[in-house]
C-alpha cells in the first residue's frame, strides 16, 4: 500500500509539472506576440562623447493586429497603404515602425512607397554603460530622409520586402537622452515580412 501511495504522488506531480510547461507562456513568456518576418540592420552614430557606434539590431515581433497590415485599392488599382511595427522579443523599448507608408499601383506593379513616417528605438548595454536612442520623422521633413531600394510587396501573400536607409536628423532624435542635438544618425537594414490584409478600405493620404 505504502509503495502504490509513493507511486500515486509521482504521478500526480508528473501530471502537474507537464501541465504547467504546456501552460506556460510562448517565448520568453511572450504568448502575446507574433512572428511574421522580421526587420534587421544597423544604427550608425556619433554619441555626446563624440564616439562613432554601429549597432546591428533584429526586430521580429508585434503584438496588435493592427501592427501589422496593408489596405490596396482592388477597385481603381491605383494605390495602396501599409503599415507594420516589430520589436524585440524581450525588451519593448527596443522596436522599429513604418507607419502610413504609401504608394501606387501601376499595372498591377507596386510602385516604392511615395512617403510616410519612420520611428526607430533601441535601448542596449555597450561598454558597460546604457545607449538609448529613439528618431522619428516623417517623410515631409526635408532634413530627414529615406531610401527605399529592391522594394517587392505581393498583394496576393501579404509579402514586402524592401532595403532602406533612413537619416535621422539632428532635431528629430530624442532630446530626452544625451546628445548634442548636432549629430544625424543613419539606419540601414532589410525588411521581410508577411502582412495582413485590412478590410477596411478607406483612401490612403496622397
């Protein structure tokens, strides 16, 4: 009796345990988040000490659905609108956004986004001290500026994919940390992702 007691404790830890791992969280306790391509690159930049860094990133993931998606006008073809945002697994300061990015379809080829408005932030220990940056502008700010190279989005997949050179200017990184406010900051990197087609079809800014 006393060893079919042992053995019905064993099991009914067993059970608990496996229960409690198939439960668990996703990665890194991150159910929340989806992985659907990713954004990688690398941040150059002159910091407040006057040192030059290059910082590569890798930003996979997002959490809303709303993070993730493109509109395209299937009635006059002759447009379409995306938008996508992907961060870091473990850290949500550390993330990139293409918002409103737009552009045109001409026979049935989409063109290279016309415009729209890129955010960048990273948050990283180098050296044993804390590097923060956060940039942000729209592509009406003439100091600021994009290149959007090798740019391929099928509307039928969802999949975009493009290389990119964003300059931040000066005035449009983030007084908040320590810098001179004289220094821009280049942001090179490769886009592939799968986006999501939106149902709402509401005319995208020209």
């Amino acid at each position: 009796m006393k060893s079919f007691y042992i053995l019905f404790i064993a099991i009914v830890v067993s059970a608990v345990s496996c229960r409690t791992k198939e439960g668990a969280p996703g990665p890194a306790g991150e159910s929340n988040l989806t992985q659907q391509g990713s954004v990688t690159g690398t941040l150059a930049y002159v910091d407040y000490q006057g040192n030059p860094i290059s910082v590569p990133f890798s930003y996979s993931y997002y959490e809303s659905a709303s993070d993730n998606k493109f509109y395209y006008d299937v009635n006059g073809k002759k447009n379409y609108q995306i938008e996508f945002f992907r961060r870091d697994l473990k850290d949500y300061n550390n993330y990139i956004n293409f918002s409103n990015l737009y552009g045109f379809n001409v026979n049935n080829q989409f063109n290279s986004p016309s415009g729209g408005i890129f955010q960048f932030s990273l948050v990283k220990i180098i050296d044993n001290n804390l590097f923060e940056f956060s940039g942000y502008f729209n592509s009406s700010n003439q100091n600021s500026t994009y290149v959007i190279t090798n740019y391929s989005f099928d509307a039928t997949t969802g999949r975009l994919i493009f290389d990119f050179v964003l300059t931040f200017d000066a005035l449009s990184i983030d007084s908040s940390t320590r810098y001179n406010r004289t220094q821009a900051a280049t942001l090179t990197g490769r886009v592939d992702v799968i986006l999501n087609r939106t149902q709402v079809y509401t005319t995208p800014p020209l």
